[in-house]
C-alpha cells in the first residue's frame, strides 16, 4: 500500500484498489444534523458527486 488512509472528525479519505480516490466528509448544520458529501478526486481536485442530510451518526 502507497498511501495510507485518513480520518479525522470530519471524514474520511480512501483509495480503492482500482480507480481514484474518494472522500466522504461530515459538515455539522446550524439543526444540529450532519451534510454527507461524498467527492471523487479527478487528478487535479475534489469533485462532489453527492450530498445528503444525515440525522444520526454513529461510531461501529
């Protein structure tokens, strides 16, 4: 493995076997809710290929 993975509060970062690397990060809303926004990198920057409310998180 070249690169290991991150994680930190906020989310994660992760590089699949085949393919680019991905990150799922947790932004904490003003209604005490989470904004899931999931990016795949491109080579050059992060694009956001998906955001969703999350209401309840915790750890497994």
């Amino acid at each position: 493995m070249s690169e290991v993975s991150v994680a930190d509060v906020n989310g994660i970062v992760y590089e699949p076997v085949r393919g680019p690397k991905w990150k799922i990060e947790f932004e904490p809303r003003s209604d005490g809710s989470f904004e899931r926004i999931e990016a795949v990198w491109n080579g050059c920057q992060w694009r956001i290929t998906g955001r969703e409310v999350v209401t309840t998180m915790r750890r497994i």
